[in-house]
C-alpha cells in the first residue's frame, strides 16, 4: 500500500473522484469520436477510507486532473509500454534537462505500467495543454512512443482522470542531481 506522504506527492483533487463501474455510465461523441464511461462521479470528499478499500483492490478509484476553476497541479504520463526502467531512465534525464525537479513514477494495477506525474503546481488549463504535448513531443524524440499523455484536449474533460496509484516506482525530489554535472 501507498503511504500518505507518496500519496500526498500527488495533489488530488479531492473534494470529488470516480468509481469504476461494470456497466457504461454514458456515451457521448467528441471531435468524431464515441467515448463510453465506465466511471461514476461522486460528489464526496475523497477519504482514506475510500484509498484504502481501493489499496485493498476492492473498488477501483480515480482521481480528476483537471479543477473546478480550470487549473492543472500535475501534467502525467501513463506508460503502457514493455520496458518501465528504460522509460523512467530517458524520462528522468530529458525531464532533468528541461528544468523540472519534482516527478514521481507510480505503479499501476498491471504489471509494467507506469503513471509518470511530473508536479507542475498551479497552471492554466492551456498551459498544461501545451506544456503536455511539448514534452511528449520530446519523449518521442528520444523513445518508441509508448504512452498517453494527461491533460489532454483529444478527450472530453471529464474523462482526463487517472486512477489512483497503488505504489511508489521511483521519486525525484529537488537539485541534488545538480552537484553532479
């Protein structure tokens, strides 16, 4: 299980979040594509009984990356590719290179994936657009593509949510990398 002080590395929306559910919620088309929800909004504060039930792998919760007044805390990678040590590698260096210090790679459910959340603070919503896209861009250029990038304008908005990770697979943490170049 995912202590506090990782989970908290993470800055959830929490007055709300989602349970997966095993029927389609709704459908709705967006830029000529249909999308099938499969998670329902709760209208609750998101507590640590609820991440525990869903550390114990009995519901299955996500979390909104998007807030109320359209800000962005995180700009997050879900790899689902085969070699997680080799995209956190590249990912940590081309992320180091570009100025950010703080990113947290998280396991998911399936074994191999990864959620890259890169801890960006309070950023416009077309910024996070942008700032997301730019980086992917940068990531394609130095490995296979083998990820989706979150926020992301190619969905609806409420379906730019993740699900709550379960462990920690690596943290980078401030400039003591720095001393080193």
């Amino acid at each position: 299980m995912i202590s506090t002080m990782d989970m908290s590395l993470i800055k959830m929306i929490s007055d709300h979040y989602y349970i997966k559910k095993d029927r389609i919620i709704s459908k709705c088309e967006y830029r000529g594509r249909y999308f099938f929800d499969r998670f329902e909004r709760v209208n609750a504060l998101l507590s640590a009984n609820v991440l525990r039930e869903h550390a114990s792998k009995k519901i299955i919760v996500a979390h909104d990356l998007i807030t109320r007044n359209n800000k962005v805390e995180n700009i997050v990678f879900d790899y689902n590719g085969f070699n997680t040590d080799r995209f956190w590698h590249r990912a940590q260096l081309i992320l180091r290179e570009e100025g950010f210090m703080n990113f947290t790679a998280y396991k998911t459910k399936t074994p191999g994936h990864l959620h890259l959340y890169i801890h960006k603070g309070h950023t416009a919503l077309t910024e996070g657009y942008s700032l997301a896209s730019k980086l992917s861009m940068m990531f394609a250029s130095k490995m296979p593509v083998e990820w989706r990038v979150f926020p992301t304008m190619d969905m609806p908005r409420d379906f730019n949510i993740l699900i709550v990770p379960y462990e920690v697979f690596q943290k980078e943490r401030g400039s003591s990398w720095a001393r080193h170049m």
